[in-house]
C-alpha cells in the first residue's frame, strides 16, 4: 500500500513563528507511519519555502505531496494568502479556504460578519498606525473605561495582547500592538471566566461535532497573555466549571461562529462567561497542536486521540476536490 505523503507547512513569516514550529512538530511526530509519509516543508521568517533542507519554489516543493497539513499560525498561513497560493496550484489542504481564513483572522471583520447573530460582543474601536497621535490616545482614554484589551487587529496566540489599566499602559499597548499589525484593536475588558470551545466537522458522525468547553485560568498575571498561554501558567479545566445551561449555549455559540463565518474543518472560538451573558471574543481557524495548546485536551476529553484527529482531518481534505 502506498503511503499518503502529507507535507507539514511550518514556521512561517509571523510573530507566531515558533508555536507554528511545535505546530509542525507535533504533526509529523504523531502521523502514524505506517499509512503516512510526513514530509517536513519548512517556511523560514522570509518566507522562503524548504523542502529536505533546501530551499525551493512553492510548486516545486509541492509536486513531492498529496494533500498539506497546514501546521502555520498567522500571517500569511492563516489570513488567506496561503490558501490562496495552495488554489491556485490545486492543492488539497487541512483548514479553512481562503476567505473563511482571511474573515476569521481579521477580528473586526469577523465581529461584524456576526453582529447579527446571537453572539454578544463588547464595544470597540480600530486603531490604524497611520491615524494614531496623541489625541486619539487621550480620546481613546476618555472613552473607553480602563481597563481596556489592547491586541494586533490580525493575529493570534495572544501575541502583543495586553490587557492596559493606566493612560500609559494603553499607549504602549497600541504601540506593541501596531508593531504586529497596522490595525490594533482596543476593546473593553469584560470581567468573566474565559473559555475557548473547539469544533470539528464531519468527527464521530456529526457535521460540525462540539467539544467540551475549557475553561482558562489565568494565575500569575490574572490575564491571559502569551506568558500565561504558552509558559505554563495558566490553569485550563476541561471541561469548564459552569452550569449545564451555559455549557450548551458555549457549544451553540461555538458552532455558530464556525458556520456563520464560513470556516472549514476545524476551528476554535473563544468567549468571556460574564454576568450578562456570553461575549464573543475570537476565533482560530488554525488553533495550536503543541504540548500546551488546548484542541488537543478537547480531543482526548472525549476518549478520542490526538492522531486519530489528525487522521480525521487529512482525510477529509483528501476527498474535496
């Protein structure tokens, strides 16, 4: 039998570069090689494509594959541009298409393709570097009651996220936020439990099955920056403490932003449980797979494996056409 030859997509020319490496690495270690022949194609902060240590052209590199696991986070594997290159030379691949992956990473966007839904979400404004001054600080400070989140408009892994209490602690939030992305996000800070519910089409059965909501909780900072994301702060219950009333309208809201927003495969939402109620917060189209990340808690929740999810979601990139 011939042995299905998937090429990892890892790295990438983001600031979410080293958790696409343990992304990859996950992939290709844990891909049964009995029945896959895992390929490693690195994409370096350049961007320029690797292939068995050399560098190459895309769709050279990509003639050595049947389907992509698309193991990237960010910029350019996770707004579309990626995607879109993979189309064009007709390449099947796991995740979203490219205008589900360029409205999920774009939060503002994504916030009003769902302003009609049920969702709640917290006010904001977008920040563009080239209008920020002075005086759009001091107006943004009136405005907004501090504590506000400060976060790159596209982006993820809580990478230059910070949650600003002070006229000073806003002012380097947006400037940390623009060095990401051109457009910063400024939100108000909803007080609440966080918790993130991951989806996946097509798992056991279910057009888009729902896992057990995490909860997150932060214990060093009280927030849930990167530190508290990835260096093992945080606490993550799965599943969630929380009434079962409010664990089904989690998993409802969870499938109506995967559905609404034209995503594909799998994705993961986040959400703020607050005294009013349910607030969106964001959603990963490409969520993490390392040692840390939280779908593969989700998945091992329900007694499934994280190859054997995986597996799942090769396979059905492998039969689109």
């Amino acid at each position: 039998m011939n042995k299905i030859r998937v090429g990892v997509l890892r790295g990438g020319p983001s600031a979410e570069y080293d958790v696409s490496l343990k992304t990859g690495h996950t992939v290709l270690t844990l891909l049964p090689d009995d029945r896959y022949d895992a390929r490693d194609i690195f994409i370096d902060k350049a961007g320029v494509w690797h292939y068995r240590g050399r560098p190459g052209s895309p769709e050279k590199i990509l003639d050595h594959v049947d389907v992509v696991f698309n193991a990237l986070h960010g910029t350019y594997g996770e707004d579309g541009t990626l995607q879109r290159l993979l189309d064009t030379h007709r390449v099947r691949y796991t995740g979203s298409d490219a205008l589900g992956s360029a409205i999920g990473m774009n939060k503002p966007l994504a916030k009003s393709v769902l302003r009609n839904t049920s969702l709640r979400h917290a006010p904001h404004r977008v920040v563009h570097t080239g209008e920020y001054s002075d005086t759009l600080l001091s107006e943004l400070f009136r405005s907004f009651p501090m504590p506000v989140v400060v976060k790159p408009a596209m982006g993820g892994s809580s990478v230059a996220t910070t949650l600003a209490r002070t006229f000073d602690e806003l002012h380097y939030g947006i400037l940390g936020a623009l060095q990401i992305n051109e457009h910063a996000l400024v939100e108000n800070y909803v007080r609440g439990k966080e918790v993130t519910v991951a989806v996946a089409e097509g798992f056991r059965g279910e057009d888009v099955y729902v896992f057990p909501p995490i909860e997150i909780v932060p214990t060093k900072s009280g927030f849930f920056d990167y530190d508290e994301k990835y260096a093992g702060f945080a606490r993550e219950i799965c599943p969630a403490r929380l009434p079962r009333t409010v664990t089904q309208d989690l998993m409802r809201a969870a499938r109506e932003v995967h559905t609404t927003l034209g995503l594909r495969d799998y994705s993961r939402t986040d959400f703020i449980v607050a005294r009013e109620g349910i607030f969106f917060l964001e959603v990963n189209t490409l969520p993490g797979l390392t040692s840390a990340s939280l779908v593969p808690q989700a998945v091992e929740a329900v007694g499934a494996t994280l190859p054997e999810f995986l597996e799942h979601v090769i396979a059905r990139a492998l039969v689109r056409k």
